[in-house]
C-alpha cells in the first residue's frame, strides 16, 4: 500500500488513498505524475549545470568543457522530449476519461 500527499511539485492528490483503491484513470494519471516530477528534477539539475559551464566557457574557452556542454545539452534535449511525450499521453489519457465520463 503506498500513501502519499503531495508530489515535489506540489501536485496535490488530497487526502491520503491506498494505491488499491484508486480507480484505473486515477492510478495512471498519479504514475505519469510521479515520472513528470522524476523528469522535471532531472532537467532543472542538468540545466544548473549546463548555466554553469556557459558561465564558464564564457571566461575559460577550452575543448573539454566545450564537449561536456554539447553532451549536458543533448541529455537537457532528450528529458525535454520525453517531458513532452508524458505530458501528451496525461493530456491524451484526460481526453480520453472525460469523453468515457460524458
């Protein structure tokens, strides 16, 4: 059984609910949420770090740390995708409960 409030982002799921007694729509739509949030924490991490190699190669050129951005910005690229793809199958996933619920 798993309970929980509230996500790091502070998606709010109110009061606590056993995993068991959610219905199908609710155990999803709570599943994409928890990996959005997982995501979401990744991308602000590698977008901090990729602020900080910009801060230095503006100061300090070199082909290392060139590289290294070039590699923080194709991992910033790729969560931006899968972000993006998330969020299209909650919005698909609502769409459809709400023409099931109508």
């Amino acid at each position: 059984m798993r309970l929980d409030l509230a996500s790091p982002l502070g998606r709010n799921y109110g009061a606590p609910v056993a995993e068991e007694e959610l219905s199908e729509f609710d155990r999803e739509q709570r599943k994409i949420d928890e990996e959005l949030d997982q995501l979401e924490a990744q991308e602000r991490a590698v977008s901090a770090a990729r602020r900080k190699l910009h801060d230095r190669l503006s100061s300090f050129p070199n082909e290392v740390t060139v590289q290294k951005e070039q590699e923080l910005s194709q991992e910033r690229r790729e969560l931006h995708a899968r972000i993006d793809a998330l969020r299209a199958r909650r919005s698909e996933l609502r769409r459809r409960h709400g023409e099931q619920a109508s």
